[in-house]
C-alpha cells in the first residue's frame, strides 16, 4: 500500500516566497462526498492532469494513490462531476533536505497560507523554518476536502 506520512503548518509572514524555487497553479474537485472511506478528487497541476485517492483520515499518515489522466478529461470532470473546486498556486521550498510545499489558497479560501512536509517516518526530524506557524495536521478544517466544502473565507473570525 502507498503510504503518505505528512505534516501540515500555518504559513506566518512572506519569508518563503525568496526561497521558492518552483511554483504550479493547481485547480482540482471532487468526485465522492466528504465522509466516505476515500477523498477522491481530480486536478490540474500546471498543464497535467491527475486523479488522487486518499485515505479519509485526520493525520499524519494515510494512505495515498495518484495518476496520471489526460488534462482535457480532468477539465471535463471539474466542469460536470465535480463538487468543491478548490484554487490554489503551490510553491515549492527546499528547507536542509527536506522540500515543502507551501499552498496559497485563491479564491473563498484566500488569504489562506498552508505548508506541508513529507517524511519518511512519523517521527523523522526536519528543520523548522522561521515562517513556520502552528502544526494543523489533526485539524480536519485544512484538509483540502473540508475546504471545498466549508471554505476559509466562510469560518468564524474572532472578535
């Protein structure tokens, strides 16, 4: 089984953006509802199309399975089968050995800033970079599916 053991922070400040050394627009929907066993959605990635099923499951790690689809068949499905598309840029930071993907939300769920690392283990050790905010990887809201449904622009601000 394929495995994907990540972790998911608040981005603080723009001290990223110098470092980035790639950046991909990415649109993607989905095709099964959220609570089901699965998150299954499609997306474009630059001018790539891409299927991806996940486990759906809060934490750092589920499992996980992507391929490859023809862009034209991702765009149709994102114009009829889709629910909750979800507008983002991904830009990607090397950080020691470790590369992270730092998404910035468009749309309903601008100005949201979100970074993620992939580990090899749970308990695998990495550097933190200085515009790194609090950890939000057991918190259901910044997985991308709860976005598409409950978007950020929609959430409760404090008073």
């Amino acid at each position: 089984m394929a495995t994907e053991i990540e972790r998911k922070f608040l981005v603080t400040g723009d001290g990223w953006r110098a470092a980035a050394h790639k950046r991909i627009p990415m649109r993607h929907g989905y095709l099964a509802p959220l609570g089901g066993a699965a998150s299954v959605r499609v997306r474009i990635e630059g001018t790539q199309g891409k299927l991806n099923v996940k486990a759906a499951k809060v934490g750092m790690s589920r499992a996980e399975y992507e391929y490859d689809v023809p862009a034209a068949e991702v765009e149709e499905m994102l114009a009829t089968l889709c629910s909750g598309l979800i507008l983002k840029t991904r830009h990607y930071v090397t950080v020691g050995s470790h590369l992270w993907e730092v998404d910035e939300f468009e749309g309903d769920n601008a100005p949201l800033v979100v970074a993620e690392i992939e580990l090899a283990s749970e308990g695998e050790a990495f550097e933190r970079p200085d515009w790194l905010g609090a950890e939000v990887t057991q918190e259901a809201r910044y997985y991308n599916h709860a976005l598409s449904l409950t978007p950020y622009s929609q959430w409760p601000r404090a008073g």
